[in-house]
C-alpha cells in the first residue's frame, strides 16, 4: 500500500495530466496549486463562486493520489463534538448495565468503601478508552495510516470558535483529548478548505494556507470541460451552449450559472436529442440553467440575440 | 537570487499587500521546489503563496509582470541606425560601430560599442543594487538616482574617453561621436529603469504621505478629487472599529449548571446525568442610530459625515441612519441600494442644503424612533447646531437623554463658536453624554473609538 506522499509529482503537467485523466479538467494554476500543497505538505483554501468545482477538486486529487477522501461540512453551530471525537454515551451505559454482575465479582472480598474503589482503580479506565470513541471526520483523518484528503468544506459558515479550534488541528496536526492524551497524525491528510466568501475568515487562517481563487471558466477551458464531462455532445451544440452561457455570465443575475449548471444543461440537450440551440427548446430548458424566475423573466429579452451570437461563433448557418 | 526574491517581496509589500516574514520564507521554499523554468508555473506559485484574497491575487500578478519585465536595452540595435535615415548624415559614416577604432580599454565604452544590452543590464541592475534604488519612494528622487548609477557604471571615465577620442577629430565622425550618442542613450535607458523602479517601489510611499496629509486636514479643506481616498480612509477606519466592537460575545458561566436544560436532555439516559449544560450569557451587539446634518451650514462636511455613515452601514449590521435639515428622513435604504457616491449623490440632491431646524428634527425624532430608543442604543449626531433662530425643542434631548444608554454630539465647529451667533449648542450641551468637536479624520476615529467601547461595556 503507498501512503499520501509516497509518489511525488514530478512536474505541474503531470498533475494536470492526471487530472485530464479523472475528468477533472484544470487551469495551470490550480495545478500549480496542488502541486505545491503535495509537495510542502501546505493545506489550500480554495475561494470562488458555488459550482465550478472546488469541491470537485478534493474529491479528484483523493482520487488520483488513491487516498481516502474524508469530508468535513460546516455550518454554524458546529463544534469540536461534531468535527473531532464524541463519547459512546449510550454503549458506556449499556456496558455499565451489562457488566453489572461482573463488578460484584470484581468486587468481592472488599471490604468497606475505600477498599472498593482501591479494587476499581487497580484496573484500567475501561470506559474511557478509544473503544468507546465516535471519531468524527477531523479525528478520522487524523487517524488515517495511509494518509487522506480532508475536505473542509464551507468553512465560511462556522463559527469563530470553530475557526480558531481548526487553527491548532492545521498547523500542529495534533489535537489533545484530556480522557486519552495527545493524538498525532501519522501522516499530514491533504487539506483543502472551501469558502464562498459568505464571511471574512481570520488571516492567522489565510496565513496557514495557500489561497486558490477558482472564478468561472473562460470560453476555451468551458468547452475543454465539457467535452471530457459530456462526451457524447456534439461539436456544434458544444460551441453553442458554452458560447451561450457565456454571454449569460455577463448579464446582472441573481445567480450566475456555473460550470455544474452548463453540464447539467447540456445533458439535458442531448437528452433531448438537439442537434443545435433553437429558441423553443432553450426556452423550455432555461431552468436547468437559472434558478430564479426573475433571472428567466429578464433572459427572455436577450435569448433570441444569444442564440443568433452562439449560431454565428460555432459556424453553423 | 534570494536578494531578487526580497526585492519581488518588497515590490508587493509597496503595492499593499502584507507579507509577513513567514510567508516569505514559505514562499522562498515554494519558489525552490517550482523552480525559474516555467514563467507561468512561477507566477501562479506566487500568486497563491503569497496572496490572501482575491483583490491581492491580482496585485500580486500585477507585481510580477512589472517585476520580472525586462526590457532595457532592448533597443540598443537601433542605435547609430537612426542616423542613416535622417538626410543629414552620411550614410558610410554613421554606422556601422567603428568597433576597431576604440583602442580603450574602459569596459563601459566596450559595451555600449559592442551594442551588449545582456552585460548593460547586469551592470545597470548591478548598480542600482549598490546605490540603494529600492528605497526610491518620491518622484523628485528621480535623477538623482538616476546620476549615481551611471556614476556607479562608470560615467567619469566614459566621458574622458569621449574626450581623449575628441581630440583631433573632426565633430561627427569616429568614435568620438559614436561614444557621445551611446552615452546619451544610455542615459535615457536608466532614466527609463528608474522610472520604472519609482512606480513599483514608490506606489505606496506617495499614497500614504496623502493619506496621512489628508487624515489630519480639516474635513472643509479636503477637495473633492480626493474623495476616493478618503472613502477608503473612511471604510479602512469603519471597517477596524467595527471588528473591534461589533462581534457578538457569547460567554459561558462556567460553574452554573443549567439544571432544566441538563435534566431534559439527560432523559435518554434513564436520569444518570452523562451531558452538562452550563447556563450562557450572551451579550448583544450594541445598537446604533446615527442622525446626520446635511443642510447648508454643514454643506463643506456634510459628503464626508454621510461617507462615514454609508461606511458604518456598510460593516455593522444593528445601525439606523437619519439624515435631517428641517426633517428626518430614513436613508437605510438609499445605503442599502446604491454605490457610495450615488447614495451621496442622491440624497444631497433630494433632501440636503436647506436651513436646518434642530427643533422640529427633534419632534420627528420623538414621534418615529422614540420608541425604539432603550438603554441599549447609542444615538450619535453629526451636525453644527445653528438652528437659525428657531425653537431648539431642548425637551426632547432631554428625554432622549433619559432613554437612551449615550447620547454623543459631533460638532463640525470648535468649542468657542458654540455660543455665538444662532447656534443651540449650549443649550443641547447638557443633555449629551458626550459633545466633542469633530472636524478632522483622526477626530472621527478618536470619537468613535471612545464612542464604541463604551457601547459594548468592554470599558
């Protein structure tokens, strides 16, 4: 079994090549990126708009490193209990139950309270002990012997506790629990944190990481992506829809589609067996695309002019 | 290369992003593993060692595309070649390099001849390593760094060989001539490269003498094309206090056991009490109401009192605005909607430059908010108090001064006009917490800073 560090990139282009192989298609800057966090053991904080894949690209360097990819979600509210370790209470309970008649047995010949509690504390601190132990995706990672990608994901939704509880876990990979000591990860896990920026995050965090801005795809890698994503799409419709959602992006919209949202559309296309964008079926699709009715109600104006943009930029009529 | 690698960091540190001393070894070790081959490779590798942020990715690019720019003596062929066009010059003559004629031996001389722009360049950067060029932070440093490397690089004796080869020559022929235009060219090349040096290192250095001029000017004395800057000194200063006070304070009794909580919760457990809860306190953010005077008597004031408002907005969330002259009108949404200098814009033209009237202000005041005041809001109010002989309704500042935790008054005015002339001051002086005078930046923040410790009770 190879463990996280075993093979060492040789180059950026092989990163980016690996990845092209997994389907992951990438710029060279996030290439860049995650070769240098392999390589110095760093953790990322990868920043950018909902969809175009910052997710994604935890789950695909876990993939092609062939490492466990262990998930961290965030939300307000969230605690050590929930990211790091949590006591079995009810097995504890039910153990204490179960060896009920044991303890008598334990306990025979004692006299007197404190000769009892002697007996009881000449054995170990069952209860107490990792058996007895919820580890939560943090302690997980930490525990991993091959090594992990750990995937904080919207690390912008916790709390500043939470937030300053993850800066002793990033730079020491160590937590102490106080029942069982000091837990060291054997391996550093591969860190990617995810923001969408809903607030600020501390610089003492930012300092700790190396910062990846993901934005949106332009036109050439939109289509890259595409192709490797839906490879039964063909050409035409490909230039079309990419050139299309293009000239979306730039108008002022509640929300701006994505990468996730052109390949859904255009799955949706092919579904529908499009050999081109025509303005009946872009209409009836519009809502794979946008999300809000106010966002369809204001495309309407402007569909029939994309439409006539992407028919000219893919050569077709 | 490390000394390239400080001088890059210093470059980015001028252009306003903070790198501490550990993100630069950090990225000295990056920088170590990608190696200098790949051009591109290098620039991302910066751009996500040493940026925090979006906007700084950005800077940092910017920085490395100006840093590791080279372009002196690039056109160092052209030299002598001019000549050969304009009809005057002898086309024979001119060009090429009467190379074999320098006899000299002065390296500088040989260089401009042989037309080497790869050793100028070195010996340029050489020089301008020795004399310090880094440290260039104003414009009127310009030719004076300029002269000391070409007097590093060996101007003095250049010019004597220009002199030596003078001698019984004609003017415009030989070497003489070819010496005296490559030096004029090399002249206007580090002219150039310290120009350039200027606008990287300088950057900031010029913009922080302004910011620091413009925090301790009169808000009345600052000009209007100065209004960006002051809108970033505003927002810098809203964003720093608000950080600093507006967070929520969750605190734990430690030691006070929360008996209901922990005995509904334990239920599951049969009554064995496995989870504590302990009892909480929260401390609530202060509230904030702001009302500021937009009539005509505060006119030069009042864009950068409603600057600071909009910034306030902007970075704390529990804060009312008002602006008034004769009539207090809610601007939440005007600060909620628009960009800074509309939302400025927009209600200067609607509603500013009347004559104020304090009074009748402060029964609006009574009739909408008075309810919402409690012993938790902080009213603070921006004006100069010139009334214009009109019934000043101390009254109400009076009960405004029962209600509310403090009530803080920032007067445009110094303290000895208070008196004089239609101002009410005097008579709402009482009833104010807090009646400072308020006319320059570092009075605002000196006033805030007060004002805000206060509203948390972290003093």
């Amino acid at each position: 079994m190879k463990t996280l560090y075993q093979d060492k990139f040789q180059s950026v282009e092989e990163i980016k090549n690996r990845f092209e192989e997994a389907k992951y298609i990438c710029s060279e800057q996030i290439a860049t990126c995650v070769y240098i966090a392999h390589n110095l053991q760093k953790p990322v904080m990868v920043e950018g708009p909902a969809g175009v894949g910052k997710t994604e690209l935890a789950k695909t360097t876990a993939e092609i490193l062939d490492v466990p990819l262990v998930r961290l979600q965030c939300y307000e509210g969230l605690d050590e209990s929930k990211a790091l370790y949590e006591w079995k209470y009810a097995k504890q309970l039910l153990y204490t139950q179960l060896l009920k008649d044991k303890l008598g047995d334990l306990l025979e010949g004692a006299t007197g309270l404190r000769e009892s509690m002697d007996k009881i504390h000449s054995h170990e601190d069952l209860f107490f002990s990792e058996s007895f132990l919820e580890p939560r995706p943090l302690f997980q990672a930490l525990h991993e012997e091959l090594g992990c990608v750990l995937l904080i994901d919207e690390v912008d939704k916790s709390d500043h506790e939470f937030e300053a509880f993850l800066l002793e876990v990033l730079s020491e990979f160590q937590v102490s629990i106080p029942e069982l000591g000091t837990i060291k990860a054997t391996i550093k896990p591969l860190v990617f944190l995810t923001s969408n920026n809903s607030r600020e995050m501390s610089d003492a965090l930012k300092r700790r990481c190396l910062h990846l801005y993901v934005p949106y795809p332009d036109e050439k890698l939109e289509s890259k992506i595409l192709s490797s994503r839906v490879p039964d799409l063909p050409e035409i419709l490909r230039k079309e829809i990419v050139s299309f959602v293009q000239d979306v992006r730039a108008l002022d919209l509640k929300k701006v589609p994505s990468i996730s949202e052109t390949i859904d559309w255009a799955k949706t296309l092919l579904l529908l067996h499009s050999e081109q964008l025509d303005p009946a079926m872009v209409k009836q699709t519009l809502n794979v695309l946008l999300k809000f009715e106010t966002d369809i109600e204001g495309m309407r104006d402007h569909t029939m002019s994309f439409i006539n943009k992407a028919h000219k930029r893919s050569g077709a009529q | 290369m490390q000394q390239t690698l400080e001088d890059f960091y210093k470059v980015v540190r001028a252009a306003g992003v903070n790198i501490s001393p550990s993100d630069s070894i950090e990225t000295s070790r990056t920088v170590t593993l990608v190696g200098y081959r790949d051009r591109s490779i290098l620039k991302s590798a910066f751009e996500v060692s040493l940026a925090k942020s979006l906007p700084e990715q950005d800077i940092v690019a910017e920085c490395f595309d100006r840093f590791f720019y080279f372009n002196a003596f690039d056109t160092i062929e052209q030299l002598g070649h001019e000549q050969k066009n304009s009809p005057s010059a002898n086309a024979d003559e001119a060009v090429p390099v009467p190379k074999d004629e320098y006899k000299g031996d002065q390296p500088l001389a040989k260089m401009l001849l042989d037309r080497d722009a790869a050793s100028l360049s070195t010996e340029m950067k050489k020089a301008a390593r020795e004399v310090g060029l880094t440290d260039i932070w104003f414009f009127t440093q310009k030719s004076l760094y300029s002269q000391q490397i070409m007097q590093k690089m060996g101007l003095r004796d250049l010019q004597n060989e220009i002199a030596e080869a003078g001698k019984g020559e004609c003017p415009g022929d030989g070497v003489g001539d070819a010496l005296r235009e490559a030096k004029d060219y090399l002249a206007e090349q580090v002219k150039d490269f310290v120009e350039q040096q200027l606008s990287m290192y300088g950057k900031n250095a010029a913009r922080n003498l302004r910011e620091e001029h413009l925090q301790s000017a009169k808000l009345s004395n600052v000009e209007q094309r100065d209004f960006h800057i002051m809108h970033h000194l505003v927002l810098k200063m809203a964003k720093r206090l608000s950080t600093q006070y507006s967070k929520k304070k969750k605190r734990e009794n430690r030691g006070q056991l929360d008996f209901r909580k922990t005995l509904r919760h334990n239920a599951a457990y049969d009554g064995v009490l496995f989870e504590t809860y302990w009892k909480t306190k929260f401390i609530d953010k202060p509230r904030l109401m702001v009302m500021c005077d937009i009539s005509g008597s505060v006119q030069a004031y009042a864009r950068f009192l409603l600057l600071f408002v909009y910034s306030l907005n902007d970075v704390m969330t529990r804060i009312d605005s008002y602006v008034f002259t004769g009539n207090l009108i809610d601007v939440n949404d005007v600060f909620d909607d628009l960009p800074v200098e509309q939302a400025i814009d927009y209600i200067m033209d609607k509603h500013g430059l009347g004559g104020s009237d304090y009074g009748t202000t402060l029964l609006d005041l009574e009739d909408q908010c008075m309810d919402d005041i409690d012993n938790k809001t902080t009213v603070l109010i921006l004006g100069d108090a010139r009334n214009n002989f009109l019934a000043p309704r101390s009254e109400v500042m009076q009960l405004l001064h029962q209600r509310a935790k403090r009530v803080i008054w920032l007067n445009p005015e110094p303290e000895n006009f208070w008196k004089t002339g239609d101002s009410v001051m005097y008579k709402y002086r009482p009833y104010c917490h807090l009646a400072n005078t308020c006319n320059t930046l570092e009075h605002l923040e000196r006033m805030l800073d007060s004002l805000l410790k206060s509203a948390t009770g972290t003093v």
